[in-house]
C-alpha cells in the first residue's frame, strides 16, 4: 500500500476509534473492536514513521510522526490504566474520570497529528508547496 493511504488510514483508525466507544456500541464488542483498533494504529503509526525517516521528506514530518507515535504509545497506556481501575478499582472515581479525560485528550491530538502529516505528505509528494 501507498505511504499516502497509509498515512490517511491512521486518521480514519483514530477517528473510528473515536466513534467506536463501548458505550455506544456495546460494553462487551465495542470494548475489543476498539482494543483491535487502538493497536492497529499504534502499528500503523510506527510503520508509517518508519517509512517516512526513510525518505527525503522535510524534517517537520519526520517530527510530527515522532510525536503521533509517542501519542499512540500513552493513549494505550491510558486505555490500559482507565481498564485497570474502572474494572479492579471503582472507589477511586477520581483516578478514573483522569485516565478518561487523559484517553480522551490523545485521542484528539492523534487526529490532529495524523491529519496534519497526511495533509503535509501529501503535498510534499505532490509539490504542492
């Protein structure tokens, strides 16, 4: 597959991501569609940043995929942590609107990373710029 598509599907991972939340889909389905999503971005993210540090592209995209990636790796560790203590410690209500909002918070700057550095590529490669 085309880096180009590669790097818009992680902006697709993360917005249905996003949308697939368990509430809304289910407590036991959603919970795993969007375990298998998170991980697949997390993946793509490192492949992607693999490929583009291989290429000339311009500094500032070989950064932003960098900092999606370090994104990608917290917001599963706080996935991890608000599952940990939502299921093993629900008296720390405290702890768990925290890992939420954190969670939360990756989540959309993962899509606004990973829109940017498509976006950007894209021009690249096209001479846009």
């Amino acid at each position: 597959m085309q880096l180009w598509k590669r790097l818009y599907g992680v902006v697709w991972l993360a917005f249905f991501s996003c949308v697939i939340i368990p509430r809304w889909t289910g407590a036991k389905a959603g919970l795993w569609v969007h375990v298998v999503l998170g991980l697949a971005m997390l993946i793509m993210t490192l492949g992607n940043a693999k490929s583009l540090h291989a290429l000339s592209v311009p500094s500032r995209l070989k950064r932003i995929s960098k900092v999606t990636i370090g994104f990608a790796v917290l917001q599963v560790i706080c996935g991890l942590g608000f599952g940990v203590v939502k299921h093993y410690l629900p008296d720390l209500p405290a702890a768990m609107q925290a890992l939420r909002i954190a969670h939360l918070v990756c989540a959309l700057a993962i899509l606004a990373q990973a829109s940017s550095l498509a976006t950007a590529y894209d021009m690249w490669e096209e001479k846009e710029f």
